[in-house]
C-alpha cells in the first residue's frame, strides 16, 4: 500500500512542493490495513480518488511549527502552568462559514479566556472547535422516518441534511468544499488574532457589556470589576493591553474521516515527521478509539497533539493501551483526555482514569467535555441541555481533581456566539418552551452566548476555590500529585 501512494504521490505532487517523506506516506496508508469504524458509504470510489489525489497537492491548512507550537502550550496544561478553552460548533456546515460568524464565535472564545485568565493567573490556551468540525459520527447507519428509509446526516462533509436520497448519498466532492471552507475560516481567524480584533482591552470592554445587561450579571460584576482594575494599572505601567493576547489561537476537530486525513498528511521539512495537515489539534472519538482500529493506527504516526474522547463506559484499563499507542515517550503536551461521563458519573468515572494515567507515568492533560454526556429530548422532540447539567459536570470534575490534588486542565463544549435556543437555562433563563424559537444546529445543542460567558464566570469561580482548596492542602503540608 504505502508503494502505491508514493507513485500517486510522486504523480500529484505539485512543481516545487517538497515530497512526502516515507514516515508521512505510512501514516497516509497505514491504516487503511485495520478496521475503520464510522466511515462513509462513498458510492463511487473513483470519486473519492480523484478528489483525495487533488487534496495530497494541495496546501496544508495548518503548518508543522503551528502544531508544535501548541504542543508547547498544551504541556503547560498539562504541568498545571495553564488552562485550555476548547470551543466552538457541534458541526459546521457550509452556509454558515460566514464572516460574520466566524467573528461571533472567536469573540465568545476570547470573552470566556479573559475571564479565566484573570481568575486562574494561568494562560488560557484557545482552541476552536472550527475550520474542520464538518463530520460527526453517528448511532446508526440510517435514519427512518414513516415509511421512508435513508443515509444518515453525517455532517456536511459527506452529505446534506435535507431528507431526500440526493442529498443524504455521500458525495466525495464534498471533502474538497470541507477544504475550502477550512481555509477560509483559518484565513479569517489569523486575520482577527492578529488585527487587532482580540486586544484585551476590547475583550473586557464586551464582558463589561455581558455584565451590564445578563441577568445574572450582579453576580460576576465583583469580577469584572477586578480586571478593569488589572487593566488599569497595566495601562499606567506603560503597558499596551491592545497588543495583548493577540495571537495565540488555534483550530481542532475530530479526526473521523481519513480519507481527508491521509490526504492532508504532510513532511515537517525540518523534522522529517509526519503531521496532520488538516488542523492544529485532532481528536479519536468515543466510538472510534478501539486499540486495533484505523484511527489508533493514523493517529499514532503523526506528530499533532492528538486528545481522545472519554465516556461513561470508560474503564482504567482502557488507558494503557491508548497511552502506549499515543504517547508511548510519555511526552507531556502530547495526549489529552477529554472525559464526557456525565453529571451523574463523572465523579465516580474520573478517579479511576487519572489514576491510572499517573501510575503509567503519562503526563496528560485532563480537559471536561460536560456537553455530550447530558444531552436529553425535551417535550417538543428537541434534543437539548440543561445549563445547570452541565454546570454539574464541570464542577464533578473539578472537586476530582482537587480531592486528588491533580490539575483540572480545561474544557471542551460546543457553543455558538449567536443567540439561539437549543439549551434551557443559563442567565438568561431560557425555558424548554423557548427552544423551538431559534433552534438552529445541523446536530446537537449549543451553549449560546450568553450561556457560554455564564459558564465561564462559574468555572472561574470554580477555578478560584480549587486554587483556595490546594493553597490550603499545602499549607498542611499536604503535596499535590
């Protein structure tokens, strides 16, 4: 296999472009010798060739030391030297790559990690769930309605949401949009982070605004108030707030298609590493992290940061498997685990796994997904959450980590910076009555924006009393794990 992607490589590769080391080549094909779960039916292989050739020539959407540098800034999650903020959409899709939504979406993430900046005294690594996010994996195979049997929608990299059998059959054309669309997201996002549009003094101006006009905003108001204090007293040492936090931003999305994947493998001409050219981050589903399967296998021959989703099922004997496959140098910054258990479980869930992972001697980081295992149906058919749920799970997994005197690193939620209504509560009070009003997502629900800075001035609250609770552990003589 990995012979007949270097013909077709050297056959595709464009004039100039440096060629695709071997160790790229095997982690393009490597995998295609195991079972890959949650893969399309494409209907015409000579279609997806085509446009996979078309991809391994283009440019890669991310580079090598944009990777690295957020390998960097992950083993600082994951010494306990900084937090991570990992956001954004449950599934792009096409018609919403918009400017003007893209800028929604890195302001919500910017407002969240001022705040957290500011109550942690610990960087804020900012993740966005974009430029990728446009594949999601599915229960079953098909979706019935009546009488009528079709495709699933899974994602709009693959098919179309509309229930018709033209737009739910896969069409491979739709990995070259994913592309495209990739690209003009990132294009927009450097743009911002580095045009002024994330100047922290602006950022706090807008929290000031949240606050103003939240119903909960009295209580952050104390908050807020401090780092329009900070910022003054910056502001008077001579510093200039506006060129701060400008920069550090980067994209993720779960690594299910790998055809897309192999595709966008690309050489670190400095290293000679293979590194997933398709974002900064990836990660292995809940559904796809089987030790013999085909994303274990790719994921594990490139050099991104690579994290895996963990769910209610999860066991501590999972954890030696997936870090010797992932992580076998036990290189900190290297491998997250993001744990989905849910509020019911997370507490009894998470002690098990963190230990575990200390006892193999993997310095992971340890990221709460507390969206994906709290999702209900309410009355009106609508999948969606309750803030308060969510709330729970984020503060489960915190208290675990106090108690074991180890590093809450950050948060993984799907969110949206517009105003919709797909999950009940939060400050603004949205009502289950209230979701069908703005019900806008191609899958599950999102935290809106309000929802989303509501969460992140409790998690800062949370933060601040873990901080209290391990000052007060050492002060014992009590020593952090």
């Amino acid at each position: 296999m990995t012979a007949e992607l270097l013909e077709r490589h050297e056959r595709t590769t464009a004039p100039g472009e440096v060629p695709r080391s071997a160790e790229a080549l095997r982690a393009a094909a490597s995998w295609r010798e195991f079972p890959a779960a949650q893969q399309p039916d494409w209907p015409r292989r000579d279609a997806l060739r085509e446009v996979t050739d078309r991809l391994a020539a283009a440019a890669p959407l991310v580079t090598a030391e944009e990777c690295a540098d957020l390998r960097t800034r992950m083993a600082a999650v994951a010494r306990g030297e900084a937090i991570l903020l990992q956001g954004g959409d449950c599934a792009e899709t096409f018609t919403q790559v918009t400017p003007d939504a893209v800028r929604r979406k890195l302001k919500t993430l910017l407002q969240m990690a001022v705040v957290l900046t500011h109550a942690t005294a610990l960087p804020v690594v900012k993740v966005g769930r974009m430029a990728g996010q446009y594949a999601k994996p599915r229960s079953s195979p098909v979706e019935h309605r009546g009488e009528v049997t079709l495709p699933s929608y899974r994602g709009d990299a693959v098919n179309g949401l509309e229930f018709t059998a033209e737009s739910r059959t896969p069409d491979p054309a739709r990995l070259h949009t994913m592309y495209e669309a990739s690209l003009s997201t990132l294009d927009l996002v450097r743009s911002l982070t580095t045009g002024g549009f994330a100047g922290l003094s602006q950022v706090h101006a807008w929290n000031r605004g949240f606050v103003a006009t939240s119903r909960a905003g009295e209580r952050y108001e104390a908050l807020a108030d401090e780092i329009g204090r900070s910022l003054a007293f910056m502001r008077a040492c001579g510093i200039d707030t506006g060129k701060l936090g400008t920069a550090d931003f980067h994209v993720s999305h779960e690594g299910l298609l790998l055809d897309y994947e192999a595709a966008l493998t690309r050489t670190d001409p400095h290293t000679g590493r293979a590194y997933a050219g398709s974002g900064h981050l990836l990660w292995i589903g809940e559904r796809t992290r089987a030790l013999d399967g085909a994303h274990i296998e790719f994921f594990s021959r490139v050099g991104n940061p690579i994290a895996v989703k963990l769910g209610p099922s999860a066991a501590p004997g999972d954890l030696p498997g997936l870090i010797d496959r992932l992580d076998p140098h036990r290189e900190p910054g290297r491998l997250t685990f993001v744990v989905r258990a849910g509020a019911e479980r997370v507490r009894d869930v998470l002690p098990g796994l963190v230990e575990k992972a200390a006892a193999e001697g993997a310095p992971v980081c340890w990221v709460s997904d507390p969206m994906h295992g709290n999702t209900v149906t309410a009355p009106s058919g609508h999948k969606t959450r309750f803030f308060e749920t969510v709330l729970d799970e984020v503060r489960g997994f915190v208290e675990v980590h106090r108690a074991l005197g180890t590093h809450p690193g950050g948060i993984h939620v799907e969110l949206t910076g517009d105003d919709v209504t797909e999950c009940v509560g939060g400050g603004n009070a949205l009502l289950a009555e209230d979701l069908p009003a703005r019900y806008e997502t191609a899958c599950d629900p999102r935290l809106n924006h309000t929802q989303s800075l509501d969460l992140a001035f409790r998690l800062a609250e949370m933060y601040r009393d873990h901080a209290a609770g391990t000052a007060a552990a050492e002060g014992r003589g009590t020593s952090p794990r």
